[in-house]
C-alpha cells in the first residue's frame, strides 16, 4: 500500500525524473524529445520562459550544456494520469564565463499522454550558487 499522497505509480516517476536528468546531461536531444510534451513550459531560475523547440535549439548549438548534474527527487504527489515531482538539483553549465555550481529547487510535472508519460510542466528556482572547483 502506498503512503498517503503518494501515487502508486511511484517508482516509474522516479525512474522517469532520473532518466530525464541523465539525458539532460548527456545532451541527449532524441531521449529528451521523447519524454518532453510538445507543450512543455519550463520556468527557470534566470526568469526564462521556454518551450520544448525552444530548449532542444540550445542543446544543439551547445548553448544549453551541463559539466555536471545531480537530481533528489524528494516529494511525489498525484493521481493515476498526473503526478508532481519535487526536489532539489545541483549543476554546472559549460560555460567560458561561468563557473558556479547552481543549488536550485525544481518542480516537473508529468502527465499521461496516450498511454505515454510525459514531461509537461517544469519550474526551476535557484536556491544558493558557489564557485565550482577548477
């Protein structure tokens, strides 16, 4: 029996949010295509509103690349076709002018589409940021 709150689909919503991590940090834009709604909105912590086309462009171009990431998925709540995953994420972008290491807090919310999870909803909050490690 599942705790109260918790979806019983609970372990393919982990398994999603750490496939998607993983794909993130792979750049893998075929993986993320296929776990990303083609309505996806993601709000992140710069204040940037995006959508999927939007997000993949980056990717390609090596705009949107990560040294490194890590997702703690910690709270799951939702129902049988729509679940909220909530957590916390450190990362470091490639970048020649930045070098922080990010702390932030997300939200993804995922929804069954078609029989098909997908990711359609993502909120990124930037908690503390410091100087990453040469």
């Amino acid at each position: 029996m599942s705790e109260p709150n918790q979806p019983a689909n609970r372990g393919e919503i982990e398994a999603l949010e750490q496939r998607e991590a993983a794909a993130m940090l792979r750049g893998d834009v075929a993986e993320l295509e296929s776990l990303w709604s083609d309505d996806l909105i993601v709000n992140s912590s710069v204040n940037l509103i995006a959508g999927k086309q939007l997000l993949l462009e980056w990717i390609l171009s090596g705009r949107l690349r990560l040294r490194t990431f890590e997702r703690r998925t910690t709270k799951l709540a939702g129902s049988a076709d729509l679940v909220v995953a909530t957590g916390s994420e450190t990362s470091q972008l490639i970048s020649e002018t930045l070098r922080d290491e990010l702390f932030c807090s997300y939200m993804n919310t995922w929804a069954r589409r078609n029989g098909n999870w997908k990711l359609v909803g993502r909120h990124v909050g930037l908690i503390a940021r410091k100087k990453a490690e040469p």
